[in-house]
C-alpha cells in the first residue's frame, strides 16, 4: 500500500471500514510513513471539530409555530377540499341531480300540456314544408288556431303555429287547471268531433290534440269553469250510457246529429250528449269569464 | 439498527392514532437536529427554522402512511433533506454563512480555555462553518449527516436514496475539502495549521 492509497482510504480507516486485510496494509503504511501519520491525524481533528460543532437551536416558539402551521394547513386543505372535492365526488353528484332534474322536467313535459303548449309557443311556427315526410300536419278550424302535429318519437320538435287569438292565451293565467280524463271510444275520430260540438255548445273549444286518430288522442279542450262540471258529467255519461245526440241546431253540430241518429242503437261509449241549445253567451264565452283547461285522453275501443 | 428496534416507534404509533401531545414530544426530540441540518444547508437562521417548521408539518401529515420500512428518524432527515435541496433550488441564492447569532452559538464555552483560546477557538468554528458551506450541496448534506449529526453510513444512504459506495466517496471528498480550507485560513493566520 502506497501513501496514495492510504490518503484514498483514510477516511474508512477513521471510520472503522475498512476490511481487515486493508486494515493491516494500512497500519503497516502508517508505522513508517509519517507524512501519512501526520496526514490521517489533521483528518482526525478536522472530523472531531465538526462533531463538536454546536447544535443551532430553535427558537423558543418553535413548538407554537408548527402547530399554527397546522392549523393553518387544516384551513387551506378544508378550502382545497370544497374546491377540488367535486373533481372526485361533487360532480357524479351534480351529474346525477342534473339527470334527474332531466327527468322530472320531461315527466312535468309529458303530463302537463300547459307546459309543452308553452314551450312550443315559444318556438317560431314551421312551415309545412319544413315540417318533412314524417310529420303529420293537421290543420283544424277550431277558434281560427292551426295546430301542427309531428312525429310522437320528436315531441320536442313540434311546433304550434301561434293563434291569432293571443288575448285569449294571455288570460291564461287566469284559468284553473284540471286533471286528464280518460274515455274510450268506438271510432277516436268520430268522438274527438263529438268534443268539438259539445264545447262548440258549452263556449268551449280545443285548444289542441296529440296522437293519431286512429290510436290514442289527446286533445286539450278549454272552456267556461261554470260549463266544466257538465261537461265532465257528459263525458261520464257518454261512457256509462247512451248519449243522446245534440238537439240543438249550431252549424257545427248538424253532422254530429245526424250521426247520432243513425247510430242510436250502438254501444254508447264514443258519444256525447247535448242536453240543451247553447245559449249565444255560452257558444261565445266572455273574455272575463273565468275558464278551464282539460286534457281528455281517447283511447280506441279493442 | 432495524425498523423493528427503531425507538421511536412507540410514538409513531400515538401519534398515528390521533395522540397529539406523542407528535410534541417528537418535535421537542428532533426539532434541533433538523434544524442543525437546515441551517447548515441554507446558511440562513431564519429560512432555516421556516423550514424546520415546515419539516414537522410535512412528516405529520405524512406520518399516516409511515409504514416503518425505515427507521423514523431516517425517514426524517430524509424529509429534510429533501426539503433542503429542493429550497436551495428554487432560491438559487448566493451562498451565505451564518449570521452573528448563528456565530454565537458556535462559541463554545470551555472551562479550560482562556480569553485568547475561547477567541481561537471561536475563529476556528466559524472558519469550519465557512468552509462547510462552501461544498457543493450533495457532498454538505452528505458531511453534516454524518459528521455533525452523527449517522451511520447506512443511515445516510437510506435517508439519500444513495449507493454506500456514493457516500463514502462524498464524505471522503468533502472532508479533505474542509480540511484544506481550514488549513488555508490558518495557514494565512500563521496559526494551527501544523494541526491541520
């Protein structure tokens, strides 16, 4: 072993690492080279001093600071949580109300023809033509008011012309609202004229209608709060029993008479009765007069 | 010495299970060494026990997925370690020695000394001090774990993440270094450099 190597190694001979032949060479070297004796010795005080070097110490309030160091920590890692939590759990959350927001406003579409009324108003009228193959136009003289019918599967895409009456839909807000009734008919079409002219007869009229003549109809009818409970009693009975054909004279109702008496002995669902001439207030309700909106759903007889 | 023997492992446990005043304990045990390791990396007091604070709130954080692989004040110094290096790195600072009360501290009182001795003695520190802080940072934190904190070899390569082979060589490196620059300082002096 050479002084090069004694110098390379010095620092595991202090440290006691070296292995035990190197530790023999080593000592060997030292016992006749004192250069290197001297060398391993100042090594020797260097490493001492810097172990006897003192602690620097903390300051008294070290303790205190940390912990308001974590407190702080706590208070930001609360705020980072309600920031960044919604990354893991808050936007599954929000996803869901947002579904079932979706859910609740189509379900409230379906059932409420108020709504899907409005929505459509809201939307400017289509042209027929724009309206394609797969929509089913139906234009109505019902109140001067066209309503376009489109396909059941894109309910969203109907779109009702708006009526020229626009001061009777302004008073809307001043009409009560009832639920659908349900009556089945024989013929849905030949019922749904029926409607017309017992409303035509109570000052009422349709303000709408959904489906297909020969499946299930939904027809929203509007008329006179006073004519409402007739009206309802006309249907029932139209379903209960036989309904009498109208015996009153308006223009609209002559085919319906005319049915109605060829067809006096069938069965008596699909047909409303007239029990008395309309007077002219009640064919042509005032504007004050407080009315009522209803759906009627037809369904086919099978 | 084994993660099993590790005698810290009694409060590491209180302090997993919620028990704040096992965590004090812990500072108090500690808080100089990681400060001694701070300040002599850093070269500053006061960024030096920012630090140290930051130290003790980064490993109670952290202390829940402590598994005890290592020994905990392993894993400490190794936390301050890092944090050292990684603080040196965003400064980019000039390297800077320790003020007047990082000085006075270093002025250790010896019975035996007189005035003239306490001032050499005094000098020769904070030449020491000077000449640590001169080494490029891996072989300082590598002297000051084990010169002045006094960890084993294996200790310091488990805290660095470092090859035995790696600290040897730096140690070896950086003792000489500060040896030739105490020699240098006193050579100039005209005095104990025959010791050095």
């Amino acid at each position: 072993m050479n002084c090069q190597d004694v110098r390379e190694l010095s620092s595991d001979y202090l440290d006691r690492r070296l292995a035990p032949h190197e530790l023999s060479a080593l000592e060997e070297h030292l016992g006749v080279c004192p250069d290197c004796r001297r060398e391993i010795e100042a090594l020797r005080a260097t490493i001492s001093l810097l172990g006897s070097l003192d602690p620097v110490e903390t300051s008294a309030d070290f303790l205190s600071r940390v912990h308001r160091k974590l407190e702080k920590e706590s208070r930001l890692s609360r705020i980072r949580g309600w920031l960044l939590e919604p990354i893991k759990l808050k936007v599954p959350l929000e996803i869901t109300a947002l579904v079932l927001v979706g859910i609740l406003v189509s379900h409230l579409y379906y059932r409420s023809p108020e709504l899907a009324k409005e929505s459509r108003l809201s939307v400017p009228p289509e042209s027929p033509q724009a309206a394609g193959d797969s929509t089913a136009e139906r234009s109505r003289e019902a109140g001067g008011r066209e309503v376009h019918e489109r396909d059941r599967a894109e309910p969203k895409r109907r779109s009702e012309a708006a009526e020229p009456a626009a001061a009777a839909e302004k008073s809307l807000d001043a009409v009560s609202r009832a639920a659908a009734e349900e009556v089945v008919a024989d013929d849905v079409a030949s019922y749904e004229k029926k409607v017309q002219a017992l409303l035509a007869q109570m000052g009422g009229r349709i303000l709408g209608q959904e489906g297909a003549a020969d499946s299930v109809l939904l027809l929203t009818v509007e008329l006179p709060q006073s004519r409402q409970a007739e009206f309802l009693a006309s249907l029932k009975e139209g379903r209960a029993a036989e309904v009498q054909a109208p015996k009153s004279k308006p223009q609209a109702l002559q085919g319906l008479k005319k049915e109605a008496e060829d067809k006096r002995d069938p069965p008596a669902t699909g047909r409303i009765a007239e029990s008395r001439a309309p007077s002219a207030l009640e064919q042509s309700p005032r504007k004050d007069q407080p009315m009522v909106r209803l759906q009627l759903r037809i369904l086919p007889k099978k | 010495m084994t993660s099993a023997q590790d005698p810290d492992k009694e409060l590491v446990q209180r302090i997993q299970n919620g028990d704040r005043p096992a965590f004090n304990q812990l500072v108090l045990k500690y808080r100089n060494r990681v400060m001694g390791i701070a300040a002599r990396m850093l070269g500053d007091r006061g960024e030096a026990e920012e630090l140290a604070q930051d130290v003790f709130v980064k490993v109670y954080r952290a202390l829940g997925d402590f598994q005890g692989a290592a020994l905990f004040s392993t894993w400490l110094f190794r936390v301050t370690a890092n944090s050292c290096l990684n603080h040196r790195r965003k400064r980019r600072a000039e390297v800077r020695i320790l003020d007047g009360a990082g000085d006075a501290a270093l002025a250790v009182a010896d019975p035996s000394s007189n005035p003239h001795q306490l001032l050499e003695q005094k000098e020769l520190r904070i030449a020491l001090e000077k000449s640590i802080q001169s080494l490029p940072e891996e072989q300082r934190i590598v002297l000051i774990l084990r010169d002045v904190e006094g960890l084993s070899y294996e200790e310091i390569a488990d805290s660095l993440e470092l090859e035995l082979g790696t600290v040897r060589s730096r140690l070896h490196r950086a003792r000489l270094q500060v040896q030739a620059g105490i020699r240098e300082k006193f050579s100039l002096d005209g005095r104990r450099s025959d010791r050095l």
